[in-house]
C-alpha cells in the first residue's frame, strides 16, 4: 500500500462574513464536522517543527518543504492533551526555541472527499484552507480537486506570497497581535 504523506492543501483569507457562511453551507451539506480550540508552537528550527494542543490530545508534526507551498511531506506523532507542555520543554532543551504561537478556532468538516477547515485565528484573520493526504504519484490528481473545490465554492485562492507576507508579519507581531 502507497504511504499517503504528503499533505496537498490550498488557502484562501476570507473575511467574518464569508466564514459564517461557509459554516453555515458545510453544516448543512456535511455528516462530518467537528469543532476545535488549537494552540500550536512553530519551533526556530532547521525544518517545519511544530507541537499543538487541541481538546483532546497534543502533537508534533513536521513538514518538509518551504511554508504554505501545494503539498508537503508530512509527519505527525500525537500524545496525550496533557504531554503539550513537556513536548514544549524537550524542543526548547534541544536548542529549539519556541518562534511563534498561534490560537486558532477550527471548523472541520469532510466534502467531497475533501478536509475542509474554516480557521478563525486570532490576531492573523479567518482562512478557508482545503486539503487532502496523498502519495506522491496521485498528488496533481488531489490539487486539481482542491482547486474544482474553491471554485465551485466561488472563493479565489491568495497567492503563496500574500500567506508568506502575513506569516512573517505575524511572526514578527503576534505577541503584540494576539493580547
């Protein structure tokens, strides 16, 4: 069986408005949804290092390539809720200091074969973010139904740039933009 670790995702910053109404057409069109509080540390390390804690376990995740590119290879290892601040410590003893924090509110639900997440994240702005995990053989295949998705959706995609711009503007602010 082909591994499925690459994570394939696409990204649009909607406003308050537009986020209602996607929760609002996806609660109505999905069996599956579920509802989250995140708190996640990107680490200053040499790849993507991150932990998260969320209602009901923590993670470290890891993604190789550059930051909100089309698709990724992914890997993840979850732990108990309670592990979040012990996983912190081990990154930070290692020489990796925490970067950023994030708080977000996500809204998940599945659509067409799809992971479809509406994120309300304080002090960085409500996204639209489509995904689906995929081998690295079906990859364009899984890229080319997230875009079919946005556009039947009628939400256009922000360019990478536009993400990489507000990442490091946050990354920069966020403490003082998520007081």
């Amino acid at each position: 069986m082909k591994e499925r670790n690459i994570e394939v995702e696409l990204r649009s910053f909607i406003t308050k408005e537009q986020h209602d109404l996607l929760i609002g057409f996806f609660t109505k069109e999905c069996a599956e949804s579920s509802s989250d509080d995140q708190v996640t540390y990107y680490f200053d390390a040499p790849v993507d290092l991150r932990i998260q804690k969320n209602k009901t376990h923590s993670k470290i995740w890891m993604k190789k390539g550059k930051m909100h590119s089309e698709h990724r290879e992914e890997i993840e290892v979850r732990f108990d809720r309670d592990e979040f601040d012990r996983l912190e410590q081990l990154f930070v003893a290692m020489g990796n200091p925490v970067k950023v924090k994030w708080f977000r509110k996500r809204h998940t639900f599945s659509w067409k074969g799809l992971l479809v997440c509406l994120d309300e994240n304080r002090g960085y702005g409500y996204i639209l973010e489509i995904e689906k995990m995929s081998d690295e053989a079906s990859k364009d295949t899984a890229l080319s139904d997230i875009k079919t998705a946005f556009k039947e959706l009628k939400v256009e995609i922000t360019p990478k740039e536009t993400f990489d711009e507000r990442y490091a503007y946050y990354v920069q602010n966020w403490e003082k933009l998520t007081r």
